[in-house]
C-alpha cells in the first residue's frame, strides 16, 4: 500500500492534468518561446520568430509541422483550405503573432482551428511584448 503522501500527489498531479492538458508538451514549447524571446528581443517580425522557433523545436527534439494546411467544413462539405503556424506533437495548435496589442479574434480563430483538427490546446503567442510571459496565452476545449 502507497503512503498517504504518494497517494495525495498522485492525485494532485491528476488533478493539475485535468485543469492543463498537455501541460508537459506546453510547458516545453512555452520555453522555447521563452528562449527565442530572451535571444531575439521584441519588435520583429512574426515570420522571423516563426523561423527561429523552428530552430529551437529542432535543437530540443520536439516534433512540428509548420504551416500545416487544414481542411475547414461547413456541414460535411470541404469550403477551403487554411494554415496554422505549428502543430506540435500532432497535438498542440500554436500560433504566433508579434502586435502592439492582441484581439480578440486572435482566441477565436486558434479556438476555430482547435475545433476544426479536433485538438484540445491551443497556445497563442505574441512576441511584441517586454516579458514574453505576459504574451502567453493557453486555450482549451
């Protein structure tokens, strides 16, 4: 029999899984993000962080697509074609921004995507900030 102290982290971690999903696999795209920030700064372009993410993926073994094209339907029917910037793990949706400020409509196109590819977590990403941590922002179905 398990110690009680096992047994209530076990079911603390259970519980932190149940509120993040997929938070190990965030966790590590949110610190590659971070690492890219930290080198590069603020104020550039989205597809200049786009590429050196990519490098970071590269460089820590993560797996991604990038630019990965998406069927979007509308009641069964095929209507068009889309991208998104990363799937990682063929399971989180990242998208990038680098903008003063974000929208809105930025959480409900990665929330669109989500449920087009039927994914769980999203991660929206604005480098155009001083602290990247404050550019996060983690979205769930």
């Amino acid at each position: 029999m398990k110690p009680q102290s096992t047994q209530r982290n076990n079911i603390l971690c259970s519980q932190k899984q149940k509120e993040f999903p997929l938070k190990e696999t965030t966790e590590r795209i949110i610190s590659c993000a971070i690492e890219v920030h930290k080198t590069l700064g603020p104020g550039l372009l989205e597809s200049l962080y786009e590429e050196a993410l990519e490098y970071e993926f590269e460089l820590r073994g993560i797996h991604y697509e990038r630019q990965k094209e998406i069927g979007l339907r509308y009641k069964g029917r095929e209507i068009g074609r889309h991208r998104i910037d990363y799937l990682i793990e063929d399971q989180v949706i990242v998208e990038l921004k680098a903008v003063e400020a974000m929208n809105k409509i930025y959480e409900a196109q990665l929330l669109t995507y989500l449920k087009a590819m039927n994914k769980k977590v999203g991660l929206l990403i604005n480098f155009n900030v001083e602290r990247l941590k404050d550019g996060i922002k983690r979205l769930i179905m």
